[in-house]
C-alpha cells in the first residue's frame, strides 16, 4: 500500500494505456513518457506494462506502511526521507516500512516515474490503470489520502542493478515527418516550423504541448471533417501555433495536422515544460 500525503502539482497512476479503443473515441491515454515507465519497471524486476506513478513537476509527499522496492525515472529529482535522501534516480531503491519520501522539484524535464516492486494494482478500467485527463477513465488524479494497492511480488523476476539510464536531458529537437495535411499549408510552412525554436506554454498537459513561436500559414480556409489522429500529432488551430499531441489527445480533430513527431521523441516532447525551448527537424522517411 502506498499512501498519498500530498500529490503535488499533478500526479496520477499510469500504466502503458488502453490501445484499441479509438474508434469508439477512446483515447489510448497510458504514461506521457513510456520509456522511462518501462525501465522503472525493469529497474525494480516488473514486467514493463505494470502501473506506477507519473509525479508532474515532483512536489509529493507518499508515506509506505510496509516495506517496499522502488525506482524512479524520467525527470532527476531529489527525495528525502527526514533530513536523508532516500532514493536515487534509475537504481532499485527499497523504503523501510512507515517511510515517508518528499519529492523534490526536477532539475530538469516535467515527468518523473515511481515504479514499485508488484505495481499499483488499482481497478483497471477497459484493461488499463491509467488515469485519463480527457475523457475522465481510470483512477481519479491522486489527492492527500489516497490509498493505492500494491500487487503481489511472487513470481517476479529478480531486480537488476545496471540499467540506469544516461544522466542529463536529452535534446530538445523533435524529428517530424511532413503531412498528412501539409497540403494545406503554404509552400514554406515546414520549413518555417523548422526554421526557429518555439517555447513551451503554460496551457500545456498530458494531453498536448501548446507552442508559441513562428506562425504556421494556412493556404486554404474552411476545417476539415474530424479525423482520426495520432500521438505526436502537430495540429495547428487558426492562431498558426502548433500543437503536439501527448497521450491524453482526442482520437479526432478538425484542423489540419502539418506534420508528426517520430515516435521514438515522444518521450523528450513529455518531458518538456514551460518556459523551455524546442525545435523541430523535418525528416523524409519513418
């Protein structure tokens, strides 16, 4: 069991998602970084699949009544027990029974993974346990009091102790291929999106990432008939200032997507918050 004293700014309880449900307006939801909750499962010998906490922007208090093995990844952040730092960041950790951790603020990126040895074994919902900002499926966000079920740890493999991920943020660049709408945009649009940095809003959530920076020119007026969409999809409303669709995005939309970040830099377009600085390079082929 793992108890909630404080959440933070935003914290909820994620597993990889709930594919195959878009047709029914479903959106697949799961971690806004999959990397790094695969390798906190790995790290504390779970399955990659199983669920953990997705901390934004760190800030939590979580007290452990009984003994347990945990991980953290994504976002380095500081963790105190008392006055003595009691995790570190992509190595198993265990936390004593009746243990409280106070999380710190991320010295850099927005998402940070808790993984525990047996997973959060909240009710899944449509064969998930992800909490979905949009739609509203899963477990409610986590708020002081909650009380999340750890899952049995019998039968798991045994817990590594080399696969600590890299140190430092990665960069911010984010490859795109062109389309499936680019057509309606002028002739010099992608390269425009390429041409210059853009920052990161303050409207940003799981489910996009809201840019401000050159404007994208449409070529054509009118909204299209809603459409299927994709994660890494760069929608562009008539401000001319894209989008980049995170988990939580609706499996349709109405203004035209120019482009769409490769799925392999999801992870980094997560991990973005406020204030930071990103580009876009165009890439021809997947």
């Amino acid at each position: 069991m793992i108890e909630v004293l404080a959440p933070g700014p935003y914290a909820t309880v994620q597993d990889l998602g709930r594919p195959g449900y878009a047709h029914l307006g479903v959106p697949r939801s799961g971690a806004a970084d999959p990397v790094s909750l695969r390798l906190a499962n790995r790290l504390v010998g779970n399955p990659e699949d199983l669920a953990g906490v997705e901390l934004t922007f760190g800030g939590a208090r979580l007290r452990f009544p009984a003994g347990a093995w945990i991980a953290l990844t994504g976002a380095p952040l500081g963790v105190l027990t008392g006055a003595r730092v009691a995790a570190g960041m992509g190595v198993p950790c265990w936390v004593p029974a009746g243990a409280e951790l106070r999380f710190g603020v991320p010295r850099w990126g927005l998402r940070t993974y808790l993984a525990v040895r047996g997973g959060v074994a909240v009710e899944p919902v449509l064969g998930s346990r992800s909490t979905d900002a949009l739609s509203g499926l899963g477990p409610p966000p986590l708020r002081a009091g909650t009380l999340l079920p750890v899952g049995p740890v019998a039968g798991l493999a045994d817990i590594p102790v080399d696969l600590a991920p890299p140190p430092g943020p990665p960069p911010a660049v984010l490859r795109v291929l062109p389309g499936p709408r680019d057509d309606w945009f002028t002739s010099g649009a992608l390269e425009s999106l390429c041409a210059a940095p853009y920052e990161v809003s303050q409207d940003s959530n799981r489910v996009g990432v809201r840019l401000r920076g050159p404007e994208l020119t449409r070529a054509r007026r009118g909204e299209l008939a809603s459409e299927g969409m994709v994660t890494g999809a760069i929608q562009v409303p008539p401000s001319g200032q894209p989008i980049v669709f995170l988990a939580d995005h609706p499996p349709t939309g109405g203004y035209p997507v120019i482009g769409v970040v490769r799925a392999a830099d999801l992870p980094i377009a997560a991990q973005l918050r406020p204030g930071d600085r990103v580009r876009f390079r165009l890439r021809s082929g997947a």
